[in-house]
C-alpha cells in the first residue's frame, strides 16, 4: 500500500528542486532590483586638467575626444602646456534621493 506517497523519492526530488528553483528566482529579483537603482543614479564625467609643471590643475566637464596626455592649451600661470590628467566619473548628488 502507499503511504501517501512522501515517501516516493521522485516526490521529494521534485519538493527539493522547486524549492531550490523558488530561492533562485528571489535572489535573481533581488541582485536585479538592486543593479536597477545603481543605474538610475544621475552621473557626469570629470576631466582633470594640470599644467605638466604641477604649478596648476582644475577640473573640467569631460568633452568628446578628450583623453587622458591630450594637450588642451597652456598654463595660465607660467605657459607650458596644460594636459588631461585624469578622466572619472562622479555620481550627481540630488537633493532628495530615494532609499
């Protein structure tokens, strides 16, 4: 006689697969919910523009064609020339961001 069929291995495989398959769809929601909310986050380009003396550097909104050694001009302060020396990016601070 079968004794309510919990005991038929197939039945507890099948349980422990959707169970395992249940968690795995939570934590793809989760991880996904997550990436969504990074992305959104409004961010601009930085360049860093120094004289190769070291005497002057400022930081400047990155333009297209920049990079990093580009020659941009010349130093204000003693003439030589200015150089990009760094490109990031920095995340725009809003003044009401949610959580």
């Amino acid at each position: 006689m079968d004794s309510g069929g919990a005991s038929n291995p197939y039945v507890v495989i099948f349980i422990a697969l959707m169970a395992v398959l249940v968690v795995q769809l939570i934590v793809s929601y989760l991880s996904s919910k997550k990436q969504r909310a990074q992305q959104e986050l409004p961010v601009k380009t930085v360049a860093v523009v120094g004289c190769i003396r070291g005497d002057y550097e400022i930081e400047r909104e990155f333009s297209e064609g920049d990079f990093v050694g580009r020659v941009v001009g010349d130093c204000p302060q003693c003439g030589a020339p200015l150089i990009i020396k760094r490109i990031f990016v920095v995340t725009v601070s809003t003044k009401q961001q949610k959580s």
